[in-house]
C-alpha cells in the first residue's frame, strides 16, 4: 500500500498572496521613508531660520562694535572727549559762566526777564 500523503497544517501561499506582501512591506517602508523625508525638511527650515536669526544678530553686533571703536577712537582725543562732556554733562572749568540759549516762545522765564529788563 502506498505511503499516504501528510497534508500540512499551515497554508501554503501562493504566488499572488507573496506579492500582496511584498507590496504591503514595500508600502510600509514608503511610509516610513516619507515621514523621516518631512521630518528632515522641517528641521531643515527651522534651522535655517535659527541661522538666519543668529546672522542678523551677528551683523547687527559687529554694527555696535565698529561704531563702539570709532566713538572710543574719537573719545581718545582730550580736546573731543572734554567737547562731549562739556555738551553731555554741562561741565564748566572754574570760572567760566554757563549760558543755556533757548528758542523765543518756549519759556516763560525768557519772556519774564524780557520784560523786566524793559
């Protein structure tokens, strides 16, 4: 009597099932690659936009200290550091009088001692 045949419990796949498969892992990769595709371009623009930020503050800090070194190159000078304090602080040598000038019309005092001096 011939030996009878062992039919095995799992199910065999058959060709179109293995391509079902293959097309469902392949999308599967897809998906992924794309999402990691987005989340790299994101990050990308917020960096870009941190190096742009971080240029203008660059530019705008080496501004100041290019006009923070002509203002000291300028100060360096006695008779211009004495002009500036003497404008910024009202500063007088002993002796000399102070003589504040200002627009007719926009004192009271000024219009008074005009009036006085009549």
């Amino acid at each position: 009597m011939p030996a009878p045949l062992l039919v095995s419990a799992r199910p065999r796949y058959t060709k179109a099932m293995m391509k079902i498969v293959a097309i469902a892992g392949l999308s599967l990769v897809v998906i992924i690659l794309g999402i990691q595709i987005v989340s790299f371009v994101r990050q990308t623009h917020q960096l870009n936009a941190a190096y742009a930020s971080a240029k203008a503050a660059l530019t705008k800090a080496q501004t100041e200290e290019a006009n923070l070194k002509a203002e000291q190159q300028y100060l360096a000078n006695p008779l211009n550091l004495e002009k500036e304090i003497r404008a910024r602080f009202n500063y007088v040598n002993p002796g000399e009088k102070m003589i504040i000038i200002t627009p007719t019309g926009t004192s009271s005092v000024s219009a008074t001692s005009a009036a006085v001096s009549d």
